[in-house]
C-alpha cells in the first residue's frame, strides 16, 4: 500500500495510511482540537490496536470511559462496543492497527469523501438513505451500535430499488 493521507475537513481529522495488505493495516491517525464523541460502534470481525503518540485520547469502551495520554496503548477485540475522540484543544496523534484489515482502508476513504462533499455544501451532514447505504455496504467492517444491523439491512432492502432507480435516472454508476 502506497502511504497516503486523508482528512476529514469537518472534523478536521486526518489518517495517514502507512501500511497495509488483507491481514493488517496500519495508520496514523491525528486529531486536531476537542471533538465530539462519535457513535458507538464495533467491528464484528477485527481488532484493533491503538498507541498514543501525543496528546489525550478519551475512549468510550464496553460502558466505560478511561482517558489516554502519549505513550498509552489500548487493544480493542473485535464485537467491542466503542468510540474514542480528542480529549483536549490541542493535537492528539495515535498509531491505528485494524486486523484482519478487510476493507477498512476503503471505508475511511469513502466515509471521509462523502463527509467532505457535505461539508463544502454546506449541508448538515448524511442524509438517511446515504447512511443506511455505507451501513449496509461495510457491516463487515463497520457497525453502530444502534439502530441494530437488522433494521439497517432490512431498510437498506426496504430503499435499494429507490436508490437503483435515482442513481439511473441522474446518469450515475452503480448504486
């Protein structure tokens, strides 16, 4: 994997993918002033390892929020309910490990691009339909912790033939 970085300009997060192959990835991930907390979330067939370098990272895990500074490592099992964001107004740097790695790499991207998009439109965020989509698309990767993936998979059913007969009708790709 060529090292390449991509940052999301509403969160101003930013991930530097320094390696990777099917069996781990590894990034560097930076954090740029106090974030909100992100969803909940767990990934039901990965692990993952996080090192901070520098700066407070806050995590959310298993019902509990622990605090960590430079140094601090914490492994999270895969099926681990959690979330993690900057804990202070400065600069928080950490190394990211995701193994197996699957399509991480492909999500961050297309989470990060289509965040992006909103952002320079100014519109408030994700719509529905667009995160039912990216739900059903990486549920192996990626899954919040509620709604519960049977509801996403049984609305994302409930609205493909919708999103098949919109991307037509603008000329797109394929939904």
């Amino acid at each position: 994997m060529q090292e390449k970085i991509i940052r999301n300009l509403a969160t101003g997060q930013e991930i530097r993918f320094r390696s990777g192959d099917e069996d781990r990835l590894l990034m560097e991930m930076a954090f740029n002033g106090v974030g909100d907390p992100p969803p909940l979330h767990f990934h039901p067939h990965q692990n993952e390892r996080f090192t901070v370098l520098s700066g407070h990272l806050v995590v959310r895990i298993s019902g509990y929020t622990a605090y960590y500074r430079a140094g601090d490592s914490i492994d999270i099992p895969a099926n681990t309910v959690h979330a993690m964001w900057n804990g202070h107004a400065g600069r928080t740097v950490l190394t990211w490990e995701v193994f197996p790695a699957k399509r991480s790499a492909a999500f961050f991207q297309e989470i990060f691009e289509v965040t992006n998009d909103h952002h320079q439109r100014n519109s408030r965020g994700l719509g529905l339909v667009q995160k039912i989509v990216l739900a059903n698309k990486y549920a192996p990767e990626f899954r919040l912790e509620k709604p519960p993936f049977w509801l996403i998979r049984l609305l994302y059913l409930l609205i493909w033939p919708l999103t098949f007969v919109v991307v037509r009708w603008r000329g797109g790709g394929n939904a």
